[in-house]
C-alpha cells in the first residue's frame, strides 16, 4: 500500500436513520480514509432469490468517493439469506451436534453445490456492480472462514475419496491409523465410518485436516470468481481469525492458515483483546507476528476493537497504545469493527466508535487524534519490515493432536503452551517470526527456533530442526514434541524420536506432576516459581547437561531441562510445562548463548520495545507502557526523531512514558 | 371469601391404603377448612380413551361433605394420560431440545387441537360431576400453567400468523427487528426462519411475548368452559407459580401474569421457601405483593409447603411464622401442598403434612396449633386491605431482554436485581404493591416508583413514569431502563432514553466494573459494602446532583447515583448494580425524602412488620421474628388487642419475639 | 489353579512391527506365565463377512507354547467390525442419548438378534481354531459386559413382556409403581410409555433391573455356547469391571455380578486404582473383596494397570505392593493391561508394561522381580482362603434407589456410603465379605453385618437381617435402610420399616444437616470430626440406648447412633452419614462387642495386614505398607517364615517395611 490503511467496517444497511452524509463527513474529520462494506448483507443485496438491489452498496461507494475515502468490498457469503435456507435447505451443514438452524451465520456445509452456486451468483453481480467506482481499492473474500463443522454424509463422502488418495488402499490406512485396535479395521472404502463417532484419534485429526483444506479450497475458488474482475492495483485479501476465548488467543484449529493465505495478495485478520486493566498488547503482538510471517511482509488489521464488548470499554489512551502495537507489529491497515454500534440482534454489545446515539463521542474523540497523528507520520511507518533472528513454530496437527490426546487434567490445550513460549520472549522484548511446519525452507534465516509441543510432525520435519541446530542454530523444544507422526500415531523410536541425537537424551515414561518442584544451579529465578505443571517426561540424558532436575522423593534423578551441544548449534529441551517466570528464565539463558539478548532486553513487560525498518530504510522503534504507571525509561536505540511529540532523541535520554503511553523514533541514519 | 380457607390438597388416588374417612377426621381436627382435589390425576378419572370414572373425586366430595370441609377441584389437564400420548403422539410438544417424551407433566403443545379435544371433554365431563355438590366452592383451571417451551412447526405457524398482524408487512417486521444485521432479512411471510435458531435478540424477544400469550389464551379458552358450569358464589382460580431456584424467587418468564388473571375470579399461586436458618420470609411477601397487585385484592396461596424438600423440615414454630406471614401479605387462603407424602414416583420427598407413616407427627400438630388459632382469629384477618404508598414496577419485556442480553458475567439476571429492591424495601420495612408496565393508570396512586432495570418498554410507559415524577411522584430508576424499546431495539437517542430529561442526566458508554467502588458524601453506609458490581454506565450530569461517583482513576468523573428535582417531584437514578447495603441507603434517603420513612422503620429485619386493614377497619400489624433469637421489640404502632395471645398492648409497650415468633395487634380504634 | 498365574492381555494385532518371538522371550524372562488374547479383535479375526483370519491367534498361540505361557482366550464380541455396524446398523443401540454411532466399543444392542448371529459365528470359529493348542488353559467370555444403555424399541417390547410376567396385569403395575402420580395410570400393555421419559423412579428402577437381567442373559448365552466346545480342566471366566470413576470405585450399576457368574467357572475382574501419593490399597481391597464373595473362593484379577494412566505411573516398590495386595485379597491370577502400551487410537496413553518405544524399561525390570518372586513362593500363596467373621451387604437395587432418589446435594451416592463403611473396617484392618441380598443364606456365617443405606429391599431380605440379629448376630444398619420396597415404593409402615423392633427406634422425619454435630459419652473421636453430613434421620429410641444424639439447637432432642439389644443379637444404626474417622469409632465399638476386635488391630492403616489360610492349611499373613515412609512394625502373629526375604519370624519381632514395602509369613504351624 501507498499510505497507511485507517478505517472501520461500515453497514448502512444497519442504520437506523438516514445519516449517510453525516457519517463520512465525521469519518473523513477523524482522519479516516478506508472502508470496509458489503460482507455479511447477502439478503439486503439480494433480497429476493434472483433479484439484486446493490443501492446501499452504491450510495455508500458514491458519498465515500465524495470524501476521498477507499473502500474494501466484502463478499457477502459468510451469512445466508432466509429465502436460500428456505429454499435449499441442505445447505445448512449438519455438524457432530446435528442439523444447523438458520438464524446465525457460518452454518453452512461451505462444500454444497446449492451454496456454491447462489454464492457464485451474488459474488459475479457485485463485482460487477463495484467494478466501474475507482475508490474500490480491494476484496475481502467472505469473511473469517472455518470448516464450520460440516461433517454430512456428503462431507464424508469426500473424505473418503481423500483418504483413498492419501492411501490408495484400506490396508494401509488400516495400519497408519492403527484401526486393528478395538476391531476398528475398514474392510472397503463404503464401509469407512462417520468419523465423528470414532475413537480412534488417527482418524478424527485426519478427518480435521481434511475438513481444514475444504477451507483453503473454498477461499481458492471464491478468489478465483474475483480474481476475473479486479482490476490492475486491487488486491484480494480475507480475514483470518483465531482461537477464541471471547477474545483472540491463539493458532486457528479450524483453518489451516498457511495454506488458506495463498490465493491471496495479502493477508488479513481479526485481533480483539482485553482492555483496562487486563491490556498487556500480547495479543496484538501474537496476531499480528503470526499473520504477517504468513506471507513474511505487512498484513492488514480488518477488524479491530473501538469500544468492543461491554468490559473492553478503554481507559483514556488505550485505543492509541492499541493502534500504534498493531502498527509496531507491521500493520499497514487498522480498520476498526466497527462505525456505528447496532442498535439489535446480536451483537448489539459489540459496541462500534460511535454508540447508539450516533454522536461523537470520548472514542471518536480519540480516534481523531488517532487518525490526525497517522496523517502526519503514517508515511514514515508504512511497510515496515521485520528481520527477526528468532523464530517460533506452531502447528495445525500437533493442535489436533492435543485435542485427542490432551494433556493431563484436560485443561491445559496446545494454544496455552504456545502462548507460554511466545508470551516469555514478547515479555523479553524479544521479536519473532511464526513459523508453519511448511516454513522448514526459511529455517535457517534464524539463530533461534523455539517449539513448544510439536507433538504430531512427519519425520522430515524433525530432521530439518535436528539439521537447523546442527548447523549452528538453536533449537528450543518442548516436552511431547516428535512423540507422534503426521498421522498421530505414537512413534516406536526412543524418545524424543528422531530428535534423541540432536538432544542427547531420552524417555519412555512421563507423567502428571503432583508436588513437583524443580531444582537447579543455573537459573537465578529458581527459587520462586519453579513448578512442574501439567505433564512432565522422565528424562535421562545420553551425551546432555542437565540445567534443572526435579525436586522429588522419586522423580530426583530425572532431568527437567537440558543442553546439548550438537554440530555447531545447540539444543535445549524442556521435558515439563514449566511456569511462565521459570520459561523466561529458560530463554534468557538460550538468549544469552545466542547473543540475541541485546540492548531492548534492558526494558521488560510492561515497557514493550518494538522495531522496524521504514520505507526509507531507517529503523523504527516503538516504545510502548502496558501499565497505568508513569514509567520513565532510557532510550536505547541510536539517535533520531520522536514522531509524535516531533522531538529529537539521544541515546540514553529518559523517556517519560505516561499511563499507556507510547513514543515511536525513527533514528536519523539509515 | 367470608372465611379464611386453610387447607391442603389431597389425593385420594395416590394412597397406599383405604383411609379416607381417618384423613377427614384428622384434617377437621387440625381446622382444616378446605382441599383442593382432582389436579393432576386425569388418567384416573379418565382410565381409558372415552372411559370416566370419577369415583375418587366423588367419594372425596362426599366424605369432606360430611366433615364440613369445602372442596376446590382442578382441571386435571395438566398432565395428560399415557393413551392420549400413545394415541396423539402430536400432543407432545416439540421445544427447542427437541420432541419431548411421554412421562412428565407439563409436557403438551399447548395449542394442539387434540391436547384441546379431549381436555375439553374430560373438563365438561368432570364439571357436569362436580356441579351437584355443594361443599364445591370454586374451580382452578389446570396448574401452574406456562408455554412449555412449545415451539413446533404449528406454532411457528401461529407465530407467523401473530407476526402478519403485528407488523402488516416483512419489511416493517425487518426493520423493527433489525433484520438487515447477519442477511436476517426475510422476503416473505412463508420464509420466516425457525425463531429458534435465531440470534436475533428482538426476534426471539417477540417470540417469547408470542408464547406467553398462548398462556393468557390457553386459560381464558378453559375457563369459558368452566364458567358454563359454575353456580352463584363458586369462584375460578389458577395457580400461578414464579421463577424457580428450587424455591419461589421472581418473575415468570413463561407467563404474563397480569393478562393470565383477567379470566380469573381470585389470583392464586404457589410460594415455596428455604426455610430452617435460611428462612426470611422474603419469598413469602415478595410472591404475596406481586399477585395481590394484580387483581390489587386479596389472593389464594394454593400451594405451600408443610415440609417440602428435605432441606426445608421446619423447625418448631417456623410452620406459624409461614402461614402468618403469608396473611399479613393478604392471602385469603392458605393451603398447603399436600395432606399425605406420596410413595411413589417425582415428588416422594416433597413431604406433605403426613409423613410416610400417615401418621400424626410433629408437622400436623404444629399445624392443628395454627388451625385452631385461624378459627379463631382468622375473622379478624381475612380479606386484608393494603394502601401502600410504594410500588415496583416489574416486566416481563424485560426479564426477557436482559436474557437475550444478559448483563456482563452472565450470572446476574433480571430478578436479581428485581430482587435487590424488593428485599431492600423489604428488610426496611417498607411494604409495597407490584406493578407491570399495563398498571401505568395506578401510577398517581403512589408516592414512589421504584423502576429497576426496565430495559425495554414502549415510549409511552417510560413518558408515564417521566410524567409520574413531573406531577410530584418520586421515582427510583436503575440502570439499563430505557435502554430498548418493545421491539427490544436499542434507542438511538440518547440514553437514558425518553427519561433524559426528569433524570437531568446522560450516558453513552458503560462498562463492566472491574474494582470500582462509590464514592458519596450522602450516605450513611459508604464505607463499606460500597462496590459497583456487574454493570456500570459512566453517567454525566444535564442538572442533576451527583449522589455518588465512581471512585476509580478513570472512571472517577462519571456519576454513579445521581437525584433531579423535576417538576413537581423528583427522580432518582442508579447507575450500576450496588450491594444490598448500599441499595438500602440509597432508598433509604429517598424514602425520607418522601415522607415514608416513619415508625415501621424503627424496627428492621430481622424484625419485620406488615400491616393491613381488616374488614372492620380496624388496622392489623405483624410482628414478625425471622431470627432463632429472642428480640425484644417495641410494639410502634396505636394501642389494641395482640390476637395470639389475647392481650392488650400499648404503644411503646415491649413485644418478647421469641424466636420465629409472631404477634398481632389489631388497634382497638378504626 | 495349580499354579498362580501371572501374565498380561497381549495384543500382537496391535504391533507396529514384527517382534513376536522377542516378547515372548522377554515375558518369560519375566516370570509370565500365561497371556490373555483374542478379545477385542473381531475385526482382524472376521476382516471380511464371512472370512476368518485367525492367523494372529494362531501364531500367538503357537509362540506361546514354545515359552511355555498358557493362554486365555477371549470372545471378541465386545467390539463389533465396521463391515457389521454398516450392513446391520440396527446392531447399534438405541439410548436415552439418541442412536450410537459406530467407532467405540460397547455401543452395540445386546439383545440384537443380528448382533447375537454374527456374535455367534465368530464364536464358533474362534473356537474351533484354538481348541487344539494344549495352552490354551480358558475363555473369558465378551469383556466388561454392561447393558450399554439400551432402549431401542425392541428393547422396550421386551421390557412390556417381563412387565406381564411380572404383575400380571397392569393395574396391579399402576398400583406397585404408584401410577396414578402425575396421571401416569397405564390403560393397556401396549401404552405403556418409554421408560427413558418417565419420571416415575419406580418404573425406572424396575427397567433397570430388567437392563441388568440382559447382561446375565446375554453371558449364559454366550457360555453356553463356548461351553460345547470346552474340555476338561479349560474353565470360563469374564471380566467384571466396577463403578468407574477413572478408576475402580464400586458396586457396578450396569449388571447384577452375583447373577453374572453363575454361569462362570471361576469369577473374574478388572481393578484400576490411583498410584503415586494417593495409592491406599482400598480399590484392590474391596474389588477383590466383592469378586472373592460372588463364588467364595479365589477369583482372577484379568487386567490391572502396570503403568496405566499418564497419572499412574508407580513409584519403585509400588507394583510389586499392587501385585501382593491382589493376591492378599485371593486373587489366583494377576494380569496386567497389557504387555506393551499401544501406538494408535483411544488408549494410547493407558500404558502396558513396555512403553511405546517397546524395550525392556523400569517397568519391565520391577515386574520381572515380581515374577521371579512369583515362581519361588507363588505355591505358598496359591488359593487363598478366608474365614471372615464380618461382611458388608451390598444391593444394585438400593445402588439405582439412590440414584432415582438422591440424597441431598446429589453428590453423595450409595457407593460412597458403601465405601465409607468398607474403608473404615478396611482402615481398621478388619477383612469382610461382601454380600449381595441372594445371600441371605449365608448370613449366619458371620458374626457382624455391616448393611449401608439398603434403601431399597424386599421385606423377607429385611426380615432375615432381623432375624440375624435375633438370633445372635450384630447387625450394623445405616440411615435409609429398609425405606422403599423392592418396586422402590416407600414402605408407609414406620421407619425403618420391618427392623423397627429390631432396632427399637422410629422417626417419620428426615433433613439435610445443616451446620449439625454429633454429641456422644462413648466414643474417644467424638471431639473431632463429628459433623453430620448429607442425609439425617430424627430418631427416637423405642427400646434403643441413645449412643450420639444431635448437637444442634432445634435438633438436639433426635438419636444419631443408637444400639439395641434384640434377641441373642445386637442392632446398632446410624441415623446420618458419619465422617470416616466417626464412623471408624462407631465399628470399633461394635468390633469390641462382637470380639472381632483382636490382635491385627494393634496396627492400623497405612499398615494393612491380610490373611489367609494356604492350600496346606498354614496361616498366611501379609503386611503391607501403604505410605512412603518406612515402618517398624511389631509382627502380631505366630512365628513363622517370611517369604521375600525367606527370614523366620518370631511374635513380637519388629518388621521393617520400607516405602510402600511388604512382608509376608507364612506360619510354621498349621
């Protein structure tokens, strides 16, 4: 992009008064310059089965074009029409819970024919409506798309059809999901069962994997529909989503990410967090550095928090600090959900810039402030590129693969130990990429590969990250990684299979901590917060140092965390869930040895320091308080220019960081 | 009534052995007047399809005749043979959890014609039996009756019918409902979706309002039968029950009760309650005041535990102090549920007077002790007349908003908050009637509303309540009312909507309160128990006083209690949900300021008094012990005769409570 | 037996690799001596219908004999193959959730007649392949078998006809279930309801015994088919399993054992138990205890954990514990699931002695010792016997009585109380027998009978337990016994009903305790832990001395603990549920009565001693040591010689046991 992207979803077709005008003059005085309109109104676009009224589409292109605001067209796809529930009622999905109802969206089965073919339809009449307004500037594709569940007979029919592709005949399939085991053996392909009655944990997390690449199919044909109409300059994105916890938390289970990016220009994304007092800026940064390595460059924020959920109200502030991290992390769109808030249905409480009342308010107020600094030193901060030196890999089936294995007490699932690692380095102020098991070729682009529970990996995946470290790299892995292979089947190897070497040790038992402590000469946090939590692995070294051993009448002698040289790297292996104080311990001594503690690790949470290289080549660094304290921190970096006070700063000068306060230099040489 | 009824229901059907003429005996002696018969037992009187036998409630009529015992018979629709379900297997309802099987009560479409056909038939039959006996006094139509959550393709049916004529047209019904939101919108009349699996809150709101008319319909449709067949002086009653904790707590969700009494001739219902330590009598008057206020006359408790659960076997005295408090709210009857324990089948531990052993027992001579004081003081205490100077509005709207809405945290629901008025009026000693948004023409009678969270209600009830405090009333409004209108639309003007301006007072943003406390200089309790809980609207003043604010560093300069001089009367409003202590501080200044404050309140609970005037318009006043201490308290009021213990007393005088004691002086001076 | 089996469930279909010839070295080396195999597997015996594939068998088999490892050979029918759920998908069952889905075990309608076709020929097959391998020593019919929840149509059909032979006709039905309740009164067989609606307990409670008669008929089906094909000396077993609660608890609801093993040569078990900190011996106590009594004699343990779940995994010293304990209680086999820990599926994570890496491990090493331990003083130990002078009673139709009507809180179930009373004798090192109500015969062979909560039960099981008293015996009874009839009828005579004389009390009211203490002379605990929980009867004494009585305000005037003299006999109840360390104190008194008190209550829990009287008539005794700490512990018994360290041991000589250490002597004289 040209400039920077600061906007908000916008439904005139919500509203409950005419005030078209009124609304882009005060979007056009908040500094607000895109967009996004279209997605989610399929039955306001199409009205009646084969009849099209696209008038809110088009007032809403011609009053933007009058305020030189762009706009996003959405796809309306991700919510049907009554009249097409009504009409081809196969198309809503039937899911392990049984036959959807129409009222909400993504109750589809996003594989029938019936949807494919209305959705086709109303795609091909909206480009054409939209393709004669030159403020159209790019296409969402339907909106955060999942596999929804659907698991009908037809669904399954396909996944049959997949799994005679993957293993051409029952025989093997029977052997690779080990389906000899409670008389689960396929004597013909008619006779595979409904997955979602099974036990057999191979066969439902491959099942998942299939169910994901319907979503990676489904995107590929909607661009291609839209890809025959866009015009030279217009870009096709979509809006990932992720985990949720009534706010964005981790790696997606129901779409393959990586995968899903492809048929894009760029990626897009949704990214809600806790406010108040509970605003910590991990989740923007977890976001945005996942979404932004999917295609290794900026990525756009599509939906974001104004006032959100009723307890995400923000303290004065908050929506600056929160606008700035998502830039900080290599945004270059910030697109709030949403204008207006609406005034029924559901999501009534999720409230927009404006409240009900429609009238400026303190959020608009900010935002214009906002809208007024992105303006002036949006430019400096477009684009900003990113060579991080560590890296951390997550995984799609090794987050099934917890889900059908789950660690003990069920409670702890793979997004919370990925967020153990990823929250210990963001609170280093430690930045990093995130890495998909189909990234191995980038691998050696870094000094440190971090992975936490790669539990279900084929075996080449396991040799590029034994390779990585004994090439110089390293390698961080946690407890339970390499036990099962790409079809969850537990590997007959020593464990860590495939990695024993490169760590130099092994095990066969583990079990649940109950009264473990670890204990230790290496780490000075030792003394405080040094449980063993969760799952813990037995471990005895072949050839490793032991840095800590558990603290047990009949655990002592087995290792907790270890140290292996191995080639010209190095591997340390963490055989336990282990505290988050006690993680950040185990990463700054792995930071230490690879020399990627620096300079920003002279800050810490709640001083988060964040860095880029502009367009013109200049580093950026954003300094940014997650407190409601006053902190008063040095300046680190080389000398250059405070962007929003519009100061020149010294190395080494104090710089007074307000509650929530940031402060963004761009040093002077490039 | 021209005597007070103390009864029982009775079962002749449910006994393990012949005993009949002993139970008669036994219930006369104990001055059981009255039992209600022939509820619930339909398959009895009607073995077989087209087969009657109602020689159960015959020789029940019979016998009690004979003991001068007056009978109240119950339909016996409300729970269906095991041939009618065999044989119409469309009587069962469907519901949102699906069909529902044969097995319980309660568990027919309400609207079905067969359910209709032969409840008729089983009504007229058992009416033409009854109609000869003289010690038949009145009828009560069916039990407890509700919408059973009836939602099939019959009643969608009707619901479509009910919607044509509510809106005229679908394009007025999506605009009301904001079916824009999620391509809700709807075409036509026959493509109106299934409501629910709708996430459309006003849509599934109007549902809901549906339902519960199908209640008021239901009733009316029975007792147009009934009343063919009823004599001079016999009456028609229904039992109308309220939420349910596992005891009587607020407003029913699946009724209306205002519109269901208005075929009715006397209000009835049931008031079950914790009791032992937990006994405060709050359920007791709360489900008191409410039916009382809807015919605004006395009412019936036709249900009542003698000792119910096995958490509620009443200690010794706790039984009087039941049955006194429900005559001080102004029952004119008081039966309990039921004479015998049943040996079989649901309710094998919801005990009846009788235990098991059909035996004499503690609970029935407790019983007989209160017998025999009602035969001779109950002429003293029938047909009690209130006029309160407070009243409380309620609404069914509302209930049901606040559960398509529900406020943060989703524990704390409509009548909680009910609740927390009424129990803070009511641990004042401050008796009040309860209102619905229909009883706005009673609004002048009153010196103050107390309005807690009316979330939605038409324009014309929230001008009611602004012109009530314009012409001098007080009014009490707690946060979220006003916020929807009937369609449960969120205004867009600005909040608190219609009201503004008798509030002096505005707010668009709210939060939920995460250690947020009230700071005041007006009352008393502020020290402590001074949380702001659940919901917080950060409110600024239009001329109002700020009572209390936010004590929080950034929400410290919005109000939290604020008091507007308007018109002739004042408004007062609260703007989040406080403790019970601080609620009764707030009211507690407003009741000062209207006057009601006076001597009742020199006494608080656990003392509580109620007061009434009898027949002979002579005042009464309760003295109610709700403690297992003994107290001392002086008795407040005009000098006259303590009815229990047939002494005179005299203002000032001291009453010695023992513990759960009662004392009632009815004042010597008309 | 002549010989103490010792092995593991082997499962060569399971294997990932060939490495058949190495387990069997490998077992052998570890002292096993026979494998369990078959079971389970119906899908790799029968791939196809109609084509059999017994070649694991077979080799297993073949390998075996070359070890010298005899075998049990199981019915696969457990598991059903994908080829039979999808060409008979009527063999599913239908349940009170809906239809299963194929893909578990035992989700299939037992009483299938497609399900018993199949079922049979693979029967058949599997038996005319192995009855030529002179190592195959027996069959375990089917596995865990359990009625599943069955309640399809032809299920109910079935129900309706035991119905008529039950009551004859259904008027004498409607009276013994209490019909007339809620208008349930049945007009004609065929409209009796689905009982998985009704909410009449009683119907309920009788279509669950008639669900636990399908599994009794289902296993003489079956054994009477394998019993064609039997020869001499082979036996058949079957696998019981207990309430679960992730591990062995107590009573099973979903069959009647005492029925099931009639058609059994010898009865066999699963026992899965907590490990680590919280290993007690209690689950291994009492499930051997009850297994033991079924045929009183000695009884397999068929499966039991080696390393189990991830949670289990033993600390050194602790399998050998597990294995001793077993054979303490009788048990003539001892089994563990399995011998490697499986790679695939459902139970990946319930390890075998391997682990998945499949070599020789800790595990391994600790159970080899057993085994070589095994082989040199297994004849010693073989065929235990036992003369117990106290037994605890136990009923599956008080077990569904309590679950129809729970005792308040609906925590508290009937295992839990049954497991109050048999950890206490358990705690105190007292042995018992476990009775079911078909063993009224047996009664006089003890001197104590310990009967908790017999809610429900027929008045003759009553009447003898009187009679026991009467005649000399000390009856132990705790609250709710003798309360509903066999159709769970509450009896209307007084209570307890029939023991009154007996017991010489009665009480008609019950409560939940709230904040209520037990005041007592006679027991040394009472300062401690004597709160009265769950459920408290109001008893007053007819005879009865008041041992406890209420410590409460309004309560105090009730018995909590009485004792009776009756007869020759003595009757102690126990009016509420005790804690255990109070009900402890209630047994010890009564052990002091009855004598039993004696010289192994010299020591007490964590030091558990067992007894027996070995196949030379010599007493053995085993001291176990359940605690991580090591223990000096006087030997109580005659001189004799310790097996594992093969010492002699004289009276009064200290026996240090280590952490979680045993020892066991075997007396010089018999």
């Amino acid at each position: 992009m040209d400039r920077f992207l600061f906007g908000a979803a916008y439904y005139d077709e919500y509203m409950p008064v005419e005030r078209l005008e009124e609304d882009m003059r005060l979007m056009r005085e908040a500094g607000i310059n895109v967009i996004r309109i279209a997605e989610s109104t399929w039955a306001t676009q199409e009205p009646v089965s084969g009849e099209f009224d696209f008038s809110h589409v088009e007032r809403v292109l011609e009053a933007a074009g009058r305020y030189d605001i762009s706009v996003i067209v959405g796809t309306p796809t991700y919510a049907i029409p009554p009249w097409l529930a009504s009409q081809n009622p196969e198309i809503l999905a039937v899911t392990e819970r049984g036959k959807e109802k129409y009222g909400a969206r993504q109750n589809m089965d996003i594989t029938s024919p019936a949807y494919r073919y209305y959705a086709e339809r109303i795609i091909r009449k909206l480009m054409e409506c939209v393709q004669r307004y030159s403020n159209v500037i790019g296409f969402q594709l339907d909106n955060e798309t999942k596999h929804y569940h659907t698991s009908g007979p037809n669904v399954q029919r396909l996944f049959v059809r997949y799994l005679k592709k993957t293993f051409g005949d029952v025989e093997e399939m029977n052997r690779e999901f080990g389906f000899s085991y409670w008389s689960n053996r396929v004597d013909a392909w008619e006779n595979v069962p409904d997955p979602t009655g099974s036990i057999n944990g191979s066969f439902r997390a491959e099942f998942e994997k299939f169910r994901r690449q319907l979503v990676t199919e489904f995107l590929e044909w909607q661009s291609g529909i839209v890809r025959e109409y866009i015009r030279q300059g217009q870009f096709i994105t979509h809006n990932l989503d992720f985990e949720w916890r009534n706010y964005t938390y981790g790696v997606q289970a129901e779409a393959d990410h990586k995968k899903a990016v492809q048929c894009l220009d760029i990626a897009g994304c949704d990214i809600y967090h806790l406010t108040q007092s509970k605003l910590t800026g991990k989740e923007i940064a977890f976001g945005g550095d996942l979404v932004r390595s999917l295609k290794r460059r900026s990525y756009f924020v599509l939906e974001t928090q104004a006032q959100g959920h009723v307890n995400w109200t923000p303290y004065d502030g908050q929506l600056r600090l929160h606008a700035f991290s998502h830039i900080a992390s290599g945004a270059a769109a910030l697109m709030y959900w949403h204008w207006h808030s609406i005034h029924n249905s559901f999501e009534t409480y999720w409230k927009g810039i404006l409240s009900h009342d429609l009238k400026p308010n303190r959020i608009y107020r900010e935002i214009s402030g906002i809208g007024a600094d992105m303006a002036r030193i949006g430019p400096s901060l477009i684009n900003l590129k990113k060579k991080n030196r560590a890296a951390l890999l997550v995984s799609n089936e090794s987050l099934t693969g917890l889900r059908e294995f789950p660690l003990p007490g069920g409670e702890t699932t793979y997004n919370d130990v990925v967020r153990r690692y990823y929250d210990a380095l963001y609170e280093l102020n430690v930045e990093c990429d995130i890495l998909f098991p189909e990234d191995a070729e980038y691998f050696e682009q870094y000094e440190l590969l971090v992975v936490p529970v790669l539990y279900s990996a084929p075996t080449k995946l396991l040799t590029a990250l034994s390779d990585f470290a004994e090439r110089g790299g390293h390698l961080v892995a946690a407890f339970r990684s390499g036990f099962a292979n790409e079809f969850l089947t537990v590997r007959h190897e020593g464990q860590p299979a495939v990695l024993q070497k490169c760590l130099g040790i092994r095990y066969d038992e583990f079990t649940q901590p109950d009264d473990v402590w670890l204990a230790d000469q290496v780490y000075a946090a030792a003394a405080k917060e040094c449980s063993a939590t969760v799952f813990m692995e037995l471990v005895e070294t072949e050839g490793a140092d032991v840095l800590a051993h558990y603290d047990h009448p009949f655990w002592g002698r087995y290792a907790a965390v270890t140290e292996h040289a191995f080639g010209k790297g190095m591997a340390t292996y963490v055989a336990c869930l282990t505290t988050p104080a006690y993680t950040k311990e185990i990463l700054k001594r792995v930071l230490e040895q690879t020399g990627i503690w620096g300079i920003e690790q002279q800050a810490a949470f709640p001083v988060i320091i964040r860095n880029g290289v502009n367009e013109t080549g200049r580093k950026v660094h954003f300094y940014l308080n997650y407190s409601e304290k006053e902190i008063r921190q040095p300046y680190l970096h080389g000398d250059g220019k405070e962007l929003l006070k519009e100061e020149s700063v010294k190395n080494g000068q104090t710089l007074v960081l307000e509650a929530w306060g940031i402060r963004i230099v761009v040093e002077s040489e490039a």
